[in-house]
C-alpha cells in the first residue's frame, strides 16, 4: 500500500491506488464490513424512519 494523498491529485482518493478502492468496495459488497446489533424483539419498538 502507498500514501493516500487527499487531494486532487490523487484519483482515487481516499484510496491510494484503484486497486485498495476494488479490495475496499469488495469488502463491503461482500458484508465483511459490518456493525453486529440486536434486533428488537418487537417489530412495533423500533424507532419512525421519519
């Protein structure tokens, strides 16, 4: 891995190279990049998306 440069010199920021952007949107398109949570036991507990 390179130094990420922020800025617009750097295409692919905040990635240093396409190939850390591919590995990164792999992750997350596979679910490895995940917060664990409960769901509520009842469905009526959870909080209006409004």
């Amino acid at each position: 891995m390179g130094d990420s440069v922020y800025g617009p010199s750097n295409p692919w920021r905040p990635f240093c190279c396409e190939r850390c952007r591919q590995i990164d949107l792999g992750a997350w398109a596979s679910e490895s990049f995940r917060v664990e949570a409960t769901p509520p036991s009842d469905p009526d507990e959870q909080a209006p998306l409004n």
